[in-house]
C-alpha cells in the first residue's frame, strides 16, 4: 500500500520469492543447456540462448496463469500470488532476450528493416502450417511489455483500475497467442511428439484450473437466501470461516467480505480501493485485512487503512446466531466503524 | 476481484476452452509430411582421401572423398560463413541426408543407394522458408 509514491517496495517475503525464483531459472537454464549440448553438440551460443529463453519464458508464463486459479482452489498457494508481479516482469525479460536474439539472428542481416522482416520475410498468411508463426510471438511480447511497464507501483496509482485491469487481462490474449507460436513454429519444423505433448498438456492444465476455480467460486457465491425481518441474511456456518480468513458473500448488489479473526467477526467491502482486488482472498496479516493483489491493509471493524494511509471501505452490520454468520447487507459510509460480531 | 471482472474472466477461459484445443488440433493436422528418413546416415569421424574435383559455391565448398575397398563415399562441405536462415538441411539428389550449422568442415556419410544414380545434386535447403540456399552439380 501507498500513502504516497515510492520505486520499490521491498519486504522479507518479497526478497525469499524472488531469490527461489531466480535459482529456479538458474537450474532450469543450466539443465536445459546441458541436455542441448548433449544432444545437439553442433548447436551454436546463438541457438542455444534462444531455444533456452524461449521455453523458459513459455513455461514461466504457465506457472504465472495457473497462480490465480490454484489460489482459489487452495488458499496454500496465496502466498505465491503476492509477488506475481516481479514473476511477470522476469518473465517478460527472459522472453525478449527470446525475441531480441530471434530477431538478430534470423532479421538482422537482410537489406529490409529486421523489424519490418519479422512481418515480410514469411507471407503465407493464408496458411496453417507454414504460418509466419514470428508474428504471433512479436504481439505477444509486445502485450508482454505493456504488461511489464505497467506493472510499476507508479503505473499502479496513476491508471484507472479498470484500464489497468483490462490491459493485463490480454495476457489471455498472450498465452494464446504464444500456444500458436509454438504450435505453427517449433512444432511444424521439428515435428516431436515431446513438444505437442508438452503444449497440450500445458494448454489443458490451464483450461481445466481456469475453469474449475470459476466453478468453485460461482458454486461459493450462490443466490443468498431470504433475510430475516431485521434485514440481516445468513451467510455461513461460522466453522467454515477458517481463522484470519473470509467469507466473499454476494447479497443484495453488494460484495461482502466477513472475516473471522480473534474471536470476532466484521464485514466490509470485498474490493480493495487499489486495484479491486478480492480483499476476501486475503488474509488478517497484524491485525489488518491485507489484499492478496498488492497487500494494501485495512482495519476490519471500521475499514479504514492505518496511518498514514487514507483508503476507507464501507463497512457492515454483522452477527452470529446459533453458531451461523449473518449479514446486513446495507452498506454503512467509508471508514464508518461497526461493533464487531463477538462469539 | 470484483463480480463483473470474475465474469469476464470466465468469458475469456471459456472461449479459450473451445478456441485453443480446436487451433492446437488444426496445427497437428497441418503437420508436414515427415520428409526425412527415419535413421540418417552414421556421423563420419576420420576423412578418407578427396576423390574427382571440389566445386566452390558462394560461402562452401563440396567434393568426394573415397577409400579403396568401400563401396560409399564422404561427401564434405566445408563451410566459411554461416547461411542467413533459421536453419540449413542437406539434400544429396532430394535424399535428406543432414543438417548444416556453424563454420567448418561438415562431412556426410554416401552409402551405396545414395551414389546410384547417374548425376549427383546437392542442395542447400531452407526449411522455413521454403528457399533453395545453395545447388551443386557433382560428378559421379
């Protein structure tokens, strides 16, 4: 979170996550390496730092879209999502050292612009297996580097949430297009059972985590029942709430957030005033509900981000009958502090 | 995440769910017919003597090399600078019989079959795209 601009926030969690993922990158360059030199020992430095970048920064950016999924599905694989953010962007430069050197080693000792013959040197456009699979990859690194540059806490504040959300959401638009450079590339010139294994095996991990999360999560958000007459409406067994977690709770237009943590129950908003982020997927971290997007925090019983910090949700009325959660799902004024629900 | 975005990513996978497996079966399909045999010809360490003339082509130079008593030959190409192209395959009379990378000497095993015919073509080929780098005429 941010009460003002700063380059870059660094914290414990953040260093441990980026310093696994850089020895994972390590050894996978240095296995991936050793197996080519092995198996292609006429391979040029050329070659090999393509071939290496361009799988790594595939199968990087299937880990980086399973994230999402696997942390709804299991709550265990939040803590990768807090730092995505710099996964991406290693991503994203391992994938234009991929492009760059492409485009040195096939484009750049032409007469024509090697950019421009990225797009001329191919023209079969109306074919499938002779597609200029080039293209595709260029468009995704470009969506990759939009991605990249905006990822930056400045970027952050400064964009609409919904203009900065729906331009990351085209990493879909990526990864589609990466399947199908690969499909018309690498695939239809070495013809190996072992990459189209790989992709469609890659391609329906995602698919079924995508699909089965949006399952869970319609599942778990189902129609609310009728209130009692007091306006409250019940939400869960208060066993099903796990400790310094939530409850997302759809009633009535609103999008609820009903965390239990010591002994207590409070409700707010479930969308962070940052970037919309589910505040439910997150967890209390020191007494405060912290977003599982980019960990903005906010006091549940009053909604409030702690001083210095001016961010406010509406909060809600909340109570615990018999064992059930409920909720009143009319909102009270930003930052307006609700007794909270003691059992 | 806000049940509006939820949605449109639910939008977006299933789409993706029909979109993708349909591309990746259509990318299968239009696989090329394998063009190459399955077992090329065992590499070539030690040189046998050079035999008839070597012909000079642009950046390479090819020629036969041949033993007493063996019924194949050794083709050898010794390459100066690297081809421009993503990558160079070998054709001895549309035969596939190897790849050809960096600068050096490239040596090429010619068994029996290959060396039937009554003239030799070597071709220099661009899979990718689809060009002819290189043509010689060798004699037999």
């Amino acid at each position: 979170m941010s009460a003002q601009y700063a380059t870059v926030q660094w914290n414990r969690q953040k260093r441990r996550y980026d310093r696994i993922l850089a020895l994972a990158i390590a050894v996978y360059l240095a296995l991936f390496s050793g197996c080519q030199l092995y198996f292609y020992p006429e391979i040029t430095p050329e070659t090999l730092i393509i071939r290496a970048t361009g799988t790594l920064a595939f199968l990087m950016l299937h880990f980086i879209l399973a994230i999402g999924p696997l942390a709804r599905i299991d709550t265990r694989f939040l803590p990768l999502l807090y730092n995505r953010r710099h996964f991406g962007v290693t991503m994203f430069l391992i994938a234009a050292v991929h492009g760059v050197f492409n485009i040195i080693q096939f484009h750049s000792l032409g007469n024509v612009d090697p950019l421009l013959s990225v797009f001329i040197s191919n023209t079969r456009y109306g074919s499938v297996g002779e597609f200029p699979f080039q293209v595709l990859g260029f468009f995704a690194l470009l969506i990759l580097f939009l991605m990249a540059v905006t990822s930056h806490d400045f970027w952050l504040k400064n964009l609409h949430p919904k203009v900065w959300k729906s331009l990351h959401m085209m990493v879909y638009l990526a990864y589609g297009l990466l399947v199908f450079h690969v499909m018309l590339g690498v695939v239809q010139l070495d013809q190996s059972p072992i990459w189209i294994g790989l992709v469609g095996a890659g391609m329906l991990t995602l698919l079924g985590l995508h699909n089965r999360a949006a399952y869970l999560v319609k599942k778990e958000q189902a129609p609310a029942q009728k209130p009692e007459t007091d306006g409250f409406y019940p939400v869960c067994d208060l066993s099903e709430i796990p400790e310094n977690r939530a409850k997302i709770a759809l009633i009535d237009g609103q999008n609820i957030a009903v965390f239990k943590y010591d002994g207590k129950i409070s409700a707010v908003s479930n969308i962070c005033r940052h970037q919309n982020g589910p505040l439910g997927e997150g967890k209390i971290v020191d007494g405060c509900i912290t977003c599982p997007w980019h960990a903005y925090q906010y006091l549940p019983h009053n909604g409030q981000a702690p001083p210095p910090f001016t961010e406010k949700l509406e909060t809600y009325d909340v109570k615990v009958q018999d064992g059930l959660v409920w909720v009143n799902p009319r909102p009270y004024p930003e930052g307006t502090e609700r007794p909270a629900a003691v059992f | 995440m806000v049940p509006e975005l939820r949605k449109r990513h639910r939008q977006i996978w299933r789409v993706w769910a029909v979109l993708l497996p349909l591309g990746f079966v259509l990318s299968v399909l239009a696989l090329p017919r394998k063009e190459y045999p399955d077992q090329l010809p065992a590499p070539v360490t030690a040189a046998w003597p050079i035999e008839g003339p070597v012909i000079k082509s642009g950046e390479l130079t090819a020629g036969l090399r041949g033993k007493a008593g063996e019924s194949g030959k050794q083709l050898e190409i010794v390459l100066q600078k690297p081809f421009k192209a993503p990558m160079t395959r070998v054709y001895w009379n549309e035969q596939f019989i190897g790849s050809l990378g960096a600068v050096g000497v490239h040596r090429y095993a010619l068994d029996s079959a290959l060396l039937a015919a009554p003239a030799f073509t070597l071709k220099i080929v661009d899979p990718v795209n689809g060009v002819v780098l290189n043509q010689i005429e060798l004699q037999p």
